[in-house]
C-alpha cells in the first residue's frame, strides 16, 4: 500500500483551530464524518480514546497517529492535520504536538491501519521531511512531499536488496551479546549501525539476546562483507567466519568504541581469521590471539550467562520459600516443601553449569561433559559417591572449585585434540565418540578427587567462615567496595567480578546472614546508577538533552529491577562525571547496607524482592533496604546533575 493511496486533500485540516487534546480529535472526527469516512461520530471518537487511554499515540517529535479500526469506519484513509502553535497531546517526549495522522481502517481491512502506521513511522523517522510538512500551506504539497518521500525510501530499499549499484557500497557485519542478553546486546548494536551511516559505510549486526539469536547473518551477507566485529562477552558461532577480516572485542567496546572498531576493519588493522582446520563444525581459533585476561574473562563470562537462569530462578524461588515458612504456616506447609525443592533442584545446577560451559568455552562440546562432571564433583562432599572422602573434607570445593574445574576440563581437551591430532583418518569418528569422553571424564574424575577437591574445599572453608565472622567495621568496607564496583563498568568486568564473588558467597551458603548482605550490596549498588539518571532528568531537565530524558523515565523501571544497564548512554555521552557519580552513590548505598546489616536472601530481582530482606534481622529492615537505595540515589543523582553544565536545547522545547 502506497501512502498517497490512503490520503486526500479532502481529508487534511492545514490549521487546526482546536487548543487542546479533547478539541482535536472531536475537530478531525468531524472531517471524518463530514467526508463520509466515518458514519458513527460517538462510536469513533469512543475508539481513538480507547486507543489513547491504552498509550499515547503522541510519538515525540511533535507528532501524533490516532488511529482506529471498527465498524464505524467505512474507508481506509490518514487524515492529514498540522497545528502551527502546538498542542498538548500527552506525548512521549512531554512536548506539543504540530503534525496529526488520524489513521482509519474499516473492520475486516486487513491490517491496513497497521500497514500504514507502519509506513508514516518509517518516512517520518526523516526529520528534513517533518520539517517540510509542518511549513506546508496546502493539501497537495502535503501529498507531493509523502510521494517524494516514499519514492527515495523505496530506491534506499532497493539498494539495500541488491537490485541497484549499492553492492560497491561497503558492508560490515557483525554479532553483538552480552551476558544477560537485555541492555549491551542491543546498545552495541545501535551504536554500530549509527556509526556506519555517519561513514556512509552499511552494517548488518546479528544479535544474541535473552530472545535467542536474531537477525542473523546469512552466508551471502558474510561473503560480501569487507569484515566482521565481533562485540560479545560471550561465546558466538565463529567458523562461518573463516577468511574474513575480524576485530574480537567486548560489548562494551560496540557501545563505547564503534568508531574504533569500525576504522579498523576499514582501514585494514584487524587480523584475518582462521578456522580450526580439525573442526570447522565445532571449533575455531583466530589469528587474533585475545590477551590472557581478555580470553580468561571471556570465557568466565561463558560459563555465568549459562549459570545465571539456574542462580536467579532457584535462588528466587528459595528465598520465596523462606517467606513462607516464616509467615505462611512453617516449614512443613505445601507451598515451603514444594517451593523449596524447587528452588534447592534448580541451585544445585549453577556450579555444574558453570564449569560445564566454561569449559565448552575453551574446549567446544567435547569439554562439555568432562566440564559438567567436575562442576558437580566440586559441589558435595561427602555424597552418595565419596567424591572427597579422601581428603576428609567437611565443606564442598564450590563456587571457587566450579571454576577451576570448568578451566582444568576445557585445557584438558585442548590438549586431548592436540594428542590425537595426527591418528589415522580412518579413526577420526573414534575422536568425539569414545576418546574424548572416556579420557576427559578420566582425567578430570582423578584431578578433582586428589587435587582440586581437597585445595579448593579447604579455602572455601575458609573464606565462608571468614565472612560469617566479620565484624561491622570489616564487613562495612566490603559492602563498600562490592557495591562501588557495580558503577565502574555498569556491566563489565568490575561489575561483572563483584557481582560473582557476592553470588559466590551465596551459592556456598544460601543460608548464611554475611551471605544475604553482599547480595543486598551489590543489588543497591547496581541499582544506583539507573535511579540517579532517573533522578537527575526528572528534576534537573536543563542539565540534559531531550533524547537523555525520554531514557531517563525508563530507568525510574529499570533501576527498580536491578538492571544497571539503563545507565550506560549516559555514561559513554560523559564518562568524566556520570561514572564517579554513580561509583560514590553506590558506594553510599553499600556502606549504609553493612552499617545496617541488610541482608536480601535472594541473587537478583532488585526492589522487588524487597520483602525478603525481613528474614534477616526483621521486617524493619525492608525499610533499610529502600532507605540505602534511595539515599544512594539521590547522592549519585544530585553530585551528578550539580556538575554536569546546562544543555544548550532549551528542554521545553
């Protein structure tokens, strides 16, 4: 469906006479109905505000799309409506309206209203456009602009498509994934794809999300492209690759760096990659090596996204448990018993899990069970197997152990294929069937029962009743430290680093109080930086753009989830003050957590799990719990609306 299909000059109001909301929609349903688009005026109206009661259809931008569809519609039609002065129309961006789009759809018209709204989305997304429509004087300029506009972005899709000369454009392609899969996945992306259009350079970003893969590559998109980037802090299907120009980074650096990332596959600097010639199906190497740290975070990071469903749901369900059995009838009621087990059955997965992919990470499927194996041996201690009745341990490896196992079975492997490289061709199939299992369970079977198990349960030992017996001075400065380190990299390797050794601590003693108040810090830290940008665009609006407020009313939902990531656009738009802010808000936050022992028996779910911290100490320390945030917060949020300058727009704008 083309736009000049659905509008008429019969159907445009050039100024509207109406001052407010209310007015417009009953001065453009009067048109409607005058042009017999519309044979029930109550009927109709009662629909657009049904519409508009469910969210504004006020876009930002200074435009609105009202639309309906019923059987009080007879033809499909946009009907066009400017205001020169600007209505209050409870838009997005909180600033009036000047460009109305009534879309109507008769009942049984097949999507057209979608279609439509679909289409005026993507030619208004031009601001030169919206700014010619709104110095129109007549209905047949209005029409001559939407056909000129729609006629250039048909020769863009075109070009896209490969139907025109843009195959000498250049193309990039890329993945982009973080470890959970919500904010960075498609920040990264986002800024890649911006940063090529400045270049007038394309890109194509394949996402790997909490959704699962998207937007993925194909063969011929691959072929065609002078590079690859990679921005991921976890693992990605890379032998599709293979003999393509390839810059390997973390997601932070597609948010913070695409410039950099893009010029160095333009300008020539990134290493070609090269597949694994044993194993293109499974394995890869690249010419360019990661540094020590950059592959031993890599895949770390591996091995907790795999491990973060098992820690949050079952830690959440158990701490629920806990709840129960306090308030709801005790520990042998149902609902404890069931939620309970449920929790517990799901936790005892998280260690196994981690070592498990950690190990895939470095080693690739073969090092999956040999992973799996030692990450369950490093947590029991005197089971059903007397895994450790050799050392005489009285506490599991654990989380410490789990890692060390997942990195000892994947080197196992890598060292297992490197073994058998040179065997004859008429054993390869041998390999993955019985060689490596049998000798990586071996292995690994011997190096956790003797070494690992007896070392590692020992310092694990040692550190839980380290913790369990700190006194308030100490555990002060840690809670500190932990929740600081949360607005270092909101996401990265220092959030990432205090975030598993509070996990840690809690997966080796779900039932320990020092336990319960590391997780309660680092959640009050994570949360502080979304929550001071919230703070900082709500009442300080001349100290930010129109684009960093609009963001700053999601993060009042995401700080209250405990997703940290709604602070990075302000942060990477000026790291000098945003970042030091946010780490001394944190830092607030977790030294008032230690100082009141507030302990959140759970590993995730920010303030909504905010009745559990009553299990430690009390109810009254929900209380405490909200009180450290927001005091956080608000320190965060005032240091860094105080320092930042006024913005140049004029925010009523």
């Amino acid at each position: 469906m083309r736009i000049k299909d659905i509008l008429s000059p019969d159907s445009m109001i050039m100024e509207l006479k109406a001052k407010n909301k209310e007015d417009a929609i009953k001065e453009m349903a009067d048109l409607e109905v005058a042009t017999d688009i519309v044979n029930d005026e109550d009927a109709f109206i009662k629909s657009i505000w049904a519409r508009e009661n469910e969210s504004t259809t006020g876009i930002g931008g200074g435009i609105a799309m009202p639309h309906a569809r019923n059987k009080s519609i007879n033809k499909a039609r946009v009907l066009f409506a400017k205001s020169k002065e600007g209505i209050d129309y409870n838009s997005l961006d909180g600033q009036p309206v000047h460009l109305f789009f009534m879309i109507t759809a008769p009942d049984g018209a097949d999507n057209t209203h979608l279609q439509a709204l679909a289409k005026l989305s993507g030619l208004l997304i031009d601001p030169d456009l919206v700014e010619a429509l709104k110095n129109t004087k007549t209905p047949e300029e209005v029409i001559d602009l939407f056909e000129k506009a729609e006629a250039k972005k048909a020769k863009e899709a075109a070009k896209a498509q490969g139907t025109s000369d843009d195959d000498n454009k250049p193309l990039i392609v890329g993945v982009t994934a973080c470890i959970n899969g919500i904010a960075h996945t498609y920040m990264a992306q986002e800024a890649l794809i911006k940063e090529g259009k400045k270049r007038g350079i394309e890109v194509r970003i394949e996402t790997n999300g909490s959704e699962g893969v998207k937007d993925k590559l194909t063969p011929d998109e691959i072929k065609r492209a002078k590079g690859v980037i990679i921005a991921s802090d976890k693992k990605v299907d890379m032998p599709r690759f293979d003999g393509k120009h390839l810059v390997n980074r973390p997601v932070v650096d597609g948010i913070n760096k695409p410039g950099e990332l893009i010029d160095d596959i333009m300008g020539g600097k990134a290493d070609v990659y090269r597949a694994s010639a044993q194993d293109k199906s499974t394995e890869s190497s690249s010419t360019e090596k990661p540094g020590l740290w950059a592959g031993i975070y890599k895949n770390l990071m591996n091995g907790i996204s795999h491990m973060l469903p098992f820690v949050i749901g079952g830690g959440i369900l158990m701490a629920i448990s806990f709840i129960v059995e306090n308030y709801m009838g005790g520990a042998k009621t149902p609902a404890f018993i069931f939620l309970n087990n449920a929790g517990n059955l799901a936790f005892a997965f998280m260690v196994p899990v981690l070592a498990a992919y950690i190990a895939e990470s470095i080693g690739d499927l073969p090092a999956l069970m040999p992973g799996f194996v030692g990450g369950y041996m490093a947590s029991i201690v005197n089971g059903q197997f007397q895994v450790n009745v050799q050392a005489h341990a009285t506490s599991p490896a654990g989380f410490l152990g789990g890692i060390a196992a997942g990195f000892i079975a994947g080197y196992l492997m890598v060292g297992l294929k490197k073994v058998f490289a040179k065997l004859p061709r008429s054993v390869e199939g041998m390999k993955p069937m019985l060689f490596y299992p049998i000798l990586g369970l071996l292995f690994i079977a011997a190096i956790m029962f003797y070494i690992i198990n007896p070392i590692f349960s020992g310092i694990n030992f040692a550190i839980t009743h380290f913790l369990n017996g700190m006194g308030t001075g100490n555990l002060v400065l840690l809670t500190t430290i932990l929740a600081g380190m949360m607005s270092i990299d909101m996401g990265g390797p220092f959030n990432k680093a205090a975030y598993v050794f509070a996990s840690g601590a809690f997966a080796n003693d779900p039932h320990s109080a020092t336990a319960a108040i590391l997780m309660a810090a680092v959640m009050v830290g994570g949360m502080v930086p979304p929550f001071a940008t919230a703070i900082g665009t709500t009442f300080f609006k001349n100290k930010y753009t129109v684009e960093e407020r609009r963001a700053g009313v999601s993060n009042w939902v995401l700080g209250f989830s405990f997703i940290t990531e709604g602070a990075i656009p302000f942060a990477a738009a000026d790291p000098g003050r945003v970042i030091p802010s946010c780490i001394i808000g944190s830092a607030v936050g977790g030294a008032l957590v230690g100082l009141w022992h507030v302990g959140v028996p759970a590993p995730h779910g920010g303030l909504w799990v905010s009745p559990l911290a009553g299990n430690i100490g009390g109810p009254s320390h929900i209380l405490y719990y909200f009180l450290a945030t927001i005091i956080g917060s608000i320190v965060a949020g005032l240091i860094m609306s105080f320092w930042k300058k006024n913005v140049k727009d004029d925010p009523n704008e």
